[in-house]
C-alpha cells in the first residue's frame, strides 16, 4: 500500500490526496474522510480570527483618532475656561450701579409669535438710572435667592453681580386694604389712595388695616412696615389685670354693668331667643377719682375670663382698646377722623373671630363735645360725625362695645348719648361711708406690718385692728363737725351751704390717704426704729389730704367747678374754703 505524498506550501492551499482506491479498505477511506473535514473546519477558524484581527486593528485606528480629537476639544475648553474667568474678573471690577429688582423671569420658551428665543433667557427686571431694564444675572449668584424689592449692584454691562438690602427710608403710607397677589390699597398725604405692589419681607407678614408702610420712591413698592410709638400709645389691646373684687364701693354699679355687658357675651343665645340685642355702648359719668377708668378695665378683665370659661382649648381672648382721648386730637385736619376709622378698623378686624373688644374713651368730652360750642375751633363738627358713624357700622358685630367715661357728661354732643349709640348710663357716684370702709379694706390688709400697740389693743388679731383702724379713719372722714367743714356755697337766690370733707371723698383720696400714712410709719421705722403702721398716721394722712385740697376749688367758675365735682341743683354763684378758718380756730 502506497501513500501520496503530501503538498505544504506558504499559501496553505488546500490538501489533495490521492488514493489507489484498490489498495485502500474501507476503515481507512473512513479515516481519511474525518482528516479532511477537520483540515476544512480549522481553515475556517482561521479565517474567522484573521477578519476579527483586522476589525480591531480598524477600532484602535478609530480610537486613536478618538482621542486626538478629545485632546483638542479639552484644550478648546480651557482656552474658554481661562476666556470666561478672565471676564468673570473683569465684571467685577468697579465702578457699580445701583439697582432695585421689581420682577423676576424663571427661564422658558416663548411663544410663537410673541418673542424671540433670547426673551426667554431668566432674568430680573430692575429699576435703574429712572428707567425700568431687563437685565441677566452673574451665574455665581443664586437666581432663587434674589427678593422682589430688594437693591442689586450691576456693573458696567448691566448684569447683576451682587445682592443688598432693601431700602430703609422713604414716605409713609397707610393700609386700607389688603388686595391679593401681594397687592394693598394704601392712603397717603391728603388721603390720595393708591394701588402699590408689596415687597419681598411684606408678602410674608400679616398686613392689617391701618399699618404704616414705608414706599421706596424709586419704584413705588413698599418695602417695610414701620410701628409708630405715638399711634400705638392710643390704642393698648393688653388685656388689664383688674377685676371686680379689686374696686370696692360701687358693688350696685359694677352689678348694673355686668348685666349690660357681660350678659350678651355670656348668653347670646338666651338675646337671640328673645329678640335683644347687646347695647352698643355704656357711659360711665361721675365725679374724678371714683373708679370709672378701673370699672372699665375690669369689664375687659372678666369678659376675658368669661371666653375662656366658654371656649376651653381655644385660643380666643378677649381685647381691650384703651383711646386716650386729648391725645388723638391732631393739628391737621382729616387726621383725628382717620385715627378714629383706624380704631374701629382694629376692634372689627379682632372681632371678626368672635373675640369680644371693648373700647374704651377716656375723657371722652375732649373729643366727642358739643357741636356748635367750640369757642376757637369746630373741629367737634367732623369728630363727633364720624364716631356716630363708626357706633352705627358697629351694629352688625355682636361682640364689639364702646365705653366712655367722663366728669363732663352735659359736654358731650346729644347724639352720642341717644338710645342706639351709648344705651347704658351709669353714674359712678363718690363713696359713701359704707363703701370708703369697703375701699380702705382693698389697701389696708393684714400682710401689712402693724405696730405693736395697734395689735395689742386687739389681743394680736391682726385682722380686728385692720377693721378698727377703717372704721376710726372712716368716721373722722365722714363726721359733720367743724373741723372737716371744707366749703361754704352760696347759691344764685342767695342761699348757702356748707360741704364737707366728705361731700369730695373718692377713691383716689382714700388710696392716696393710705400711702401717706405707710409712707408716715417708713418715716417712724428709719428715725425713732419704731415699726409698724399706727391710727395715728392715718387720722394724721387724712388731715394732711384735705388740707391740701384747700386751694383746689375754683372760684372763678363756681358752675364749672359744680359740674366737675358732681354737684347739681341751682346754679353757684360764690365759693368760700373754710379750711384756713378751722385750722386758726
């Protein structure tokens, strides 16, 4: 058996065999059968790898253009990098404007036909030089940090480069109303009301009526609210922390005012039910000195209690306005009726969650006095309309009373005081004996330090010399003897009558009895180390007290004098003090 030879050649042709078919057997024709198609599937193999070599030799050609490409566009960048800083640099330099920011513009797309692509850029609206410009801001800086209202400083190109303040100065304003979108009618000089845009701090506080705003002039928006101490002296809302039990001697007058007042209040359904409505206001008339400030204060006091008794849990509260009456007079005119709308703007805005207000005008006749009777001025003509005015719009709200009080009430223009606007009068008369011994017990207590003779005399019960020394003060006080005559009065048709220390009796006297006499014992304690409050000192303070009220009737218009003091009858004609004659006696 012979084999053909075999062919190798560097082009690796394909092998060729031939055979003597007769010599050959069938085992052997199998075996060459299987070489050869393996000799075939490996010059396939190595076709395969010989196209993938190629394939990455043409990757790594492009990769490697890759990169140069990359190297470039990386230098390209930091020539923009070295570019861009260097402006950046150069925006800053100095000299600024000012600016202040009066819109803000997010970025977005315009639409078609409406602008050009540029208009949609972010960017502010600002107030410079007079004119109103849109400028672009410095990337360092943060567009969402920027505040309506708020000054900027732009350099020579007109782009933001850095945020201020707001501006600190300019004309004040009212508030008449507070309109959405950050919006609010105001009032300025001479009542001229305006439409202005509130600025950024502004559109997060709670703005009320009558708050003071002050306008930038530049671009006409308001930047701060401003608390004015004057303004704010008028109106107190504390709630005071006098109640009933602290006044004594006006037990049938405090009684007459709680059913005035404090019923509606506690019981609004029991009014609804029969067809009553609360009274709009009480006056309070009466001698100076007799408690009719503290009655109203104790009226807001409990009213205050009485709200939380109803409403436990709840945040509601009751609020006290306290107007100085002289104080709200104002040289110009128009402003004493503006402070007057303010006032009643307060109590409805308070009374609007069901809050009760009280309030309350003291020496109510300086302002709200007769018309017709100024001597020098009218101003009572304008005043007194406006307030009739407010009392009438104050109908429709439940929980809002007015309360006045005065010495002059035949001062006061008629129709305040008609059923409808001031319902409830209440004379608060000087105190009798009964109710100055109910006064001195409110300031003579037994936490005091009494001398030990006082307390001796009643076995140490500090409580029984309390009530004897009251009663003791109280009689020399209250005696008709010589001695405490104070007044002769002669009258128009000729009669007279004497007065006494006791016809001038209050509760500021008695008040002002029982300091000078602590004040006596705080003398005994330093200079003789005798301590404790003694009779002694109070009989010594009430002589002391009514001594010095011996030149204080006025003798040039005893009528006046009359009506002040609480006095009325026939008219006076001749006043004559007594006191320097039971002294030389």
């Amino acid at each position: 058996m012979r084999h053909a030879p075999q062919k190798t050649s560097s082009e690796q042709k394909p092998l060729s065999v031939t055979l003597d078919v007769g010599g050959w057997n069938v085992n052997e024709n199998r075996e060459a059968e299987k070489l050869a198609q393996r000799l075939q599937m490996t010059e396939r193999q190595v076709n395969v790898l010989r196209d993938k070599n190629r394939n990455l030799d043409k990757q790594l050609a492009g990769i490697s253009g890759n990169n140069q490409r990359l190297v470039a566009l990386l230098e390209t960048t930091r020539e923009q990098i070295i570019n861009l800083k260097s402006a950046l640099e150069k925006d800053g330099d100095t000299p600024f404007s000012h600016g202040t920011i009066v819109a803000k513009h997010p970025r977005k797309h315009p639409e078609p036909g409406m602008g050009i692509e540029s208009t949609g850029a972010q960017s502010l609206d600002v107030i410079y030089s007079g004119r109103k410009m849109r400028v672009s801001l410095s990337p360092l800086l943060d567009f969402d940090k920027l505040v309506i209202g708020q000054q900027v400083l732009l350099n020579e190109a007109l782009v933001i480069v850095a945020a201020l303040g707001f501006e600190e100065t300019g004309e004040l304003v009212t508030v008449k109303e507070v309109l959405e979108n950050h919006h609010a009618v105001v009032m300025a000089r001479a009542d001229d009301q305006r439409v202005i845009e509130l600025a950024g701090p502004l559109r997060e506080m709670h703005l009320r009526v009558g708050d003071q705003l002050s306008i930038d002039g530049r671009t006409g928006m308001a930047v701060s609210r401003v608390q004015l101490t004057d303004m704010q002296s008028l109106v107190l809302e504390e709630v005071p922390d006098i109640a009933y039990s602290d006044i004594g001697g006006l037990n049938s007058q405090i009684e007459a005012i709680k059913d005035s007042v404090e019923l509606p209040f506690t019981h609004p359904e029991l009014y609804r039910e029969h067809g009553l409505s609360a009274p709009k206001g009480i006056l309070l008339y009466g001698p100076p000195g007799c408690g009719k400030t503290l009655i109203a204060k104790a009226v807001a006091h409990s009213l205050a209690q009485r709200v939380v008794e109803r409403k436990e849990g709840t945040n509601n509260r009751s609020y006290f306005l306290n107007i100085k009456g002289p104080e709200l007079l104002d040289k110009y005119v128009g402003e004493t009726e503006r402070h007057i709308r303010l006032i009643f703007a307060r109590a409805r805005e308070k009374a609007l969650h069901g809050d009760p207000v009280v309030v309350f005008f003291d020496e109510m006749e300086a302002l709200f006095r007769t018309r017709g009777t100024g001597v020098s001025s009218d101003v009572e003509t304008t005043i007194v309309p406006q307030l009739l005015a407010e009392i009438d719009g104050v109908e429709r709200l439940d929980n809002v009373i007015v309360i006045g009080a005065s010495n002059r009430e035949d001062m006061i223009d008629p129709a305040i005081l008609r059923p409808g606007r001031l319902d409830v009068k209440i004379k608060i008369r000087r105190p009798d004996a009964e109710g100055a011994a109910e006064i001195f017990s409110k300031y003579l207590t037994t936490d005091l330090p009494l001398h030990p003779e006082e307390l001796a005399a009643d076995g140490e019960d500090a409580r029984a010399t309390i009530e004897r020394m009251i009663r003791g003060t109280v009689q020399a006080m209250y005696s008709t003897e010589k001695i405490n005559e104070f007044l002769e009065v002669t009258y128009i048709t000729g009669a007279t009558e004497v007065l006494y220390f006791k016809d001038f009796a209050s509760g500021a006297v008695i008040h002002n009895i029982v300091d000078r006499a602590k004040k006596h014992a705080i003398k005994a304690l330093i200079t003789k180390q005798q301590r404790g409050l003694k009779m002694e000192y109070l009989l010594r303070a009430v002589r002391e007290e009514f001594a010095e009220h011996e030149d204080m009737p006025n003798t040039t218009n005893p009528d006046d004098w009359a009506r002040i003091s609480g006095r009325k009858g026939e008219r006076i004609s001749n006043i004559r003090s007594l006191v320097n004659q039971q002294a030389s006696k």
